[in-house]
C-alpha cells in the first residue's frame, strides 16, 4: 500500500481539525447544532408551554404525590431549556482534540510528501511511535471532554497544548533515534493508515457524537416530559 | 502518599492545565451556581459601570453563570444587594436571593480553585442545629417541593453531612438552591457567610443598555 493516498484523506482531517480551535459562535460547524436546537425548540415550544401552564395550575394541590410530579416536571423543563438554549453551548475544550490531531496530520503530510513514506527507517518509527503518543493522548482528552467544566479557554492556552505536543514529539524524534522503543507493530503501512485515520479524524468523531448525543438527551427529555405531564394530570384529576 | 497520587491524577484528569484560568474575577462579580465552574471575567470589563444605576448605599453586584436561570435571574444581571447585619442574620426569610461569601479554605481543602469571592444563592430554609437529617428533611418537605424528587433527595441529603462534618451539628446552617444545566443543586452554608440579600435588579438590553426591572417573585 502506498501512503501517498492518503495524502487527500489527511488534507481535510487537517483543516477540519485546525478549524475547532477556532470554533467560534459563528462557525459553520457550531451553527449546525445551532440549527438543530432552534428546530427542536420550535417543535417542543407548546409542551414546554403547556407543562408551565400545568405546573402553575397546580399549585393549590397539596398532596405529595402531586407535589413530587410537579417538582420532577420543574425540574426536566428547567433541564429541556438549558439544553436547548444555543448559548449554553461550549465548543472551547474540544480545540484540544483539533490542536493535537492537527498537528499529527500536518507532520504527516509534511514527512509523507518529503520522503513519500518508502525509504526511511527512522521516519517510519518516527511516525508510528509519535502516532502511538498522541492516540493515548486523544484517549486522556476523550475522558477529560466528559469530566471538565464548560470553563472559556484562551485560544494562547490551546495554542500552547500544540507546541508543548510538539515537544512530545522532539521526545518521539529521540525514541526513534535511539531505537529505545518496543516495536508493538511489526510492519508499516496497515498499521500506520489505521493510526493515522483514527487520529486525524478522531475530532471529526467526537463532534459528530456531540450533536447526536445533544439531539438524543433532548428526545428522551421530551419524551420525559411528556410521561410526566400525563401522570400529573392523572393525579390532579 | 495519597495527595500525591491525586495530585499526579488531577494532573492528567483533573482541571488543572486544560481549563483553570488561575485569574481572580474582580470582587464586583457575583458566581450564580458554582465559583470554580464559572468564567472569571477581567478586570477591564465594561459590564460594572452599570453598577451606578443603583442610588444609595446598596452594594453591586454583575451576575456571572446561567445557574440561577430557571429563578428569573439571568447572566450578566446586575443586582443591588442590602448588607445583612449580624443581628440579623438569624431572620432572613425563605424564597429570597442571597450573596454568600465564597468558604476559599473549603474549596482548598477539596483541591478547588474558587476565582470568584461571592456567590448567588436561593434561600430555602434554616438546618436545625444539633439535629439529624430525618427531623431537617420532615420539616422541609412540607415547604419545598423540589426535596420531594428521590434523587433530589440523595443530593440533599450528601450535602447536609458533608456540611454538619465540615462545620460542625452546633454551627447555625443555611440551605440554599442553584441550578446546575437546569437541574436543581442543594448547598448548605454557615449563617455567618450570608453577607447581602438582593434587593434591587437591572438587565442589560438589546441596545446596551441597562434598565432596573422586577426582582423575580418566589
């Protein structure tokens, strides 16, 4: 297999990637979840209206069952509209998934196109070990995407994630040179195309995993809502 | 042994070096909901001069954070805040927006970084001091209804010992709700560090300016 087809599939990761340290409010690829969450807000607009409508209706009952009903059906429109409000969404920690792939796939290109990925025996280790490097690194970032806050982060501070990386990979230069490494893969080509497809499309990944899992959460909040409504208009009556 | 072992942790999976800003947020910065989650703003930020549509001796404040969102008060309100006296600390009533003085030593202790000094809470009632979580939980029920929700109550529940352990069953408590994505979070916090109740609120318009509207009703 020859790595210099690649080339192509690595050009758009690479943009892709670079493109989500900049993800802006006005970014194409922030604006297709907007789009999503304005359509879904349009369709649930009268539920939301009608539980409100319930829920104040309500207040005179004083029985528990009632009175725990109503606290649940507060508590998943107060979820439904932060979930749907557009500006409550955060795109800034997922620039460290954009930085690291991006960077990996511009070495690739640049090391693919100057030596066309045959002769060397030290940019071919170079590669996979400096790959290995960032996939484990990709993995921290998977973990970190779930557990950190929605905190803004400065485009200086990402930015310096991609020359600390790059420093990682001085490391990988050194690994290489010196042959201090335990080879995992025996041959080149299979697994550095998987390594590298994994890599530099992993925040392609990711963000199409956010809006599913933004329009799935919704969904099954609606549809929570829904049930709830209609047990607490069982109750009342 | 295990500080270090959490510190190496918090290293890869905690906070820190992915979105700690270590800047402190100027004290005319109120957090909604959360003083480490929430974004410190500059000390060049325009938003405090709106602070002087409030006359008189009231303290300003600029919210910051969406948790407060489902009780009326939105990001970027300014709110005019009355200083509670110790005299009066033991009457603040139910239902009333309060600014508590962000505990820096506790969240230190949870290895936190609390960037704000003030904090906006919800009032809901008094804890009972030298009692146990049963008689607090029977008495609260019967004035909140959001207690009732099971897992509400577990949340409750984890809240008020931790706090009774921290501070201790003889320090007079107070419990108070923010939101968190929507959904409600309990917060128990010693009486003495309820410092303002709000009285007075402004919103920032389309045009960019400010207008003082209604304090949302309980």
């Amino acid at each position: 297999m020859d790595c210099v087809n690649l080339l192509a599939f690595i050009q758009i990761a690479v943009a892709f990637d670079f493109g989500l340290v900049y993800l802006s409010n006005t970014h194409i690829f922030t604006n297709i979840l907007d789009s999503l969450l304005e359509e879904m807000k349009v369709s649930c607009a009268r539920l939301i209206k009608k539980a409100h409508t319930v829920c104040e209706q309500d207040r005179g009952y004083k029985g528990l069952a009632v009175r725990a009903k109503r606290a649940e059906l507060i508590e998943v429109i107060n979820n439904l509209e932060f979930l749907l409000d557009p500006q409550n969404v955060r795109w800034d920690k997922y620039a460290y998934t954009g930085i690291y792939s991006g960077v990996y796939g511009l070495l690739c290109l640049l090391l693919i196109g100057l030596k066309e990925c045959r002769i060397d025996e030290f940019i071919h280790n170079f590669l996979l070990i400096s790959g290995e490097i960032i996939l484990i690194y990709q993995f921290i970032n998977l973990i970190q995407l779930s557990r950190i806050s929605n905190k803004k982060i400065s485009v200086v501070k990402i930015l310096y994630k991609g020359v600390w990386l790059c420093g990682i990979l001085g490391l990988s230069v050194i690994i290489a040179l010196t042959g201090f490494y335990w080879k995992i893969f025996q041959s080149f080509n299979l697994p550095f195309v998987l390594i590298t497809i994994c890599i530099v499309y992993f925040p392609f990944f990711v963000y199409a995993y956010r809006i599913l899992k933004v329009w799935y959460t919704i969904k099954s909040k609606i549809r929570k809502c829904e049930a709830l409504l209609k047990e607490l208009e069982n109750c009342i009556g | 042994m295990t500080a270090s072992v959490k510190s190496f942790f918090n290293k890869f999976f905690g906070e820190s070096g992915w979105v700690k800003e270590n800047v402190p947020a100027a004290p005319y910065f109120v957090a909604a909901g959360n003083p480490v989650a929430a974004n410190a703003p500059s000390y060049d930020d325009e938003r405090p001069k709106a602070l002087n549509m409030f006359a008189g001796e009231n303290t300003g404040f600029i919210v910051v954070g969406t948790s407060m969102v489902p009780k009326g008060i939105l990001n970027d309100d300014a709110i005019a805040c009355e200083k509670i006296d110790e005299d009066e600390r033991m009457d603040i009533s139910a239902h009333k927006f309060v600014v508590v003085k962000v505990d820096k030593e506790w969240y230190k202790e949870n290895r936190q970084l609390a960037t704000f000094d003030y904090k906006l809470r919800y009032v809901l009632g008094y804890v009972p001091v030298n009692s146990d979580f049963d008689t607090f939980y029977k008495d609260i029920s019967k004035k909140e209804d959001s207690v009732l929700v099971p897992s509400n109550k577990r949340e409750l529940k984890r809240k008020y010992e931790e706090a009774v352990k921290y501070y201790g069953a003889e320090t007079p408590l107070i419990l108070s709700l923010t939101f968190k994505e929507g959904i409600t979070h309990y917060s128990v916090h010693p009486v003495r560090l309820v410092e303002y109740e709000v009285v007075e609120l402004g919103r920032l318009q389309s045009d960019g300016s400010w207008i003082k509207t209604e304090l949302p009703a309980a």
